[in-house]
C-alpha cells in the first residue's frame, strides 16, 4: 500500500461545475482502480491524499500536475503504509463557497473538519502532514468575512 498527498491552487476562473466534474471523475477512476483518498478545496486551494498500489498512484498523480485547472502543484509527502486511513471512501470532497457562506455554516464546516482530523487514525507521516495542512488550510476565515 502506497500514500501520497500535494496540495495546490486553483486557476481563477475555476467554477463549482468544474469541482464537480473533478469529483466525478475522481470517483469513477478511483473505484475502478483501487485507489481511496481525500479531497479538500477551500480558498481556492486543493489538497489531496491517495492511496492505493504504488503505480497506480504515481500514474494519478502525473496526470494530476498535467490538469490545467490548477497550478503549483507540490507534492507535501509520500511512502509507504501498512493501511488506508481512507478504507471506504472513494474520494470525500466537502463543497463550500466563499460567496454563499454564512458564518455559522463555516463554523459548522471547521468543527466538522478538525473533529474528523482529530477521530481520524494516522497511520503514517503522510497522512499526519495531510491533516496538519487542512487545518492550517481551514484556520484561515473566508474572504468574505
């Protein structure tokens, strides 16, 4: 079992409908070739854990940095795990507009984030520094508050 998680940003002219095509896609791919993860887009920023055999995930991850829509695209961690920390999931993606926020829906929305961080089990480095980089990524209030 392999893991590696990247976190990178958005083109600007990126709108909801190309989230959710990004998640489709990511879903159908991923069920049909084994690979598990996490996705979090907020503030215009992705970041990404995969999981799965090690040629699987490195082949997703180089068709990942050709994707036009976004850029930046650093690889935080990766290696070796002895479990998924995302057995059943496919690939979570949590919607959330900057435009159509409510303050209590973004405090709903970290809650959620950080005590799912906190419940989670990580089982190595990578999926330690991809929880440690969404809440640092989730700390930050959306623009506009």
């Amino acid at each position: 079992m392999y893991t590696l998680t990247y976190e990178s940003k958005a083109v600007k002219d990126l709108s909801n409908i190309d989230i959710e095509a990004i998640l489709e896609t990511a879903r159908n791919f991923n069920k049909a070739n084994g690979l598990t993860g996490c996705l979090i887009f907020y503030k215009r920023k992705f970041i990404q854990i995969l999981e799965g055999e090690k040629k699987k995930v490195h082949a997703l991850f180089e068709n990942i940095k050709q994707d036009p829509r976004h850029s930046g695209v650093y690889l935080l961690s990766e290696g070796e795990t002895e479990e998924r920390n995302f057995p059943n999931w496919g690939m979570v993606y949590y919607p959330i507009d900057d435009n159509e926020l409510n303050k209590n829906e973004y405090e709903q929305f970290k809650r959620n984030l950080l005590l799912l961080a906190d419940l989670t089990v990580h089982s190595n480095k990578t999926a330690i520094l991809f929880w440690k980089r969404m809440k640092v990524l989730i700390t930050m209030p959306p623009d506009n508050m």
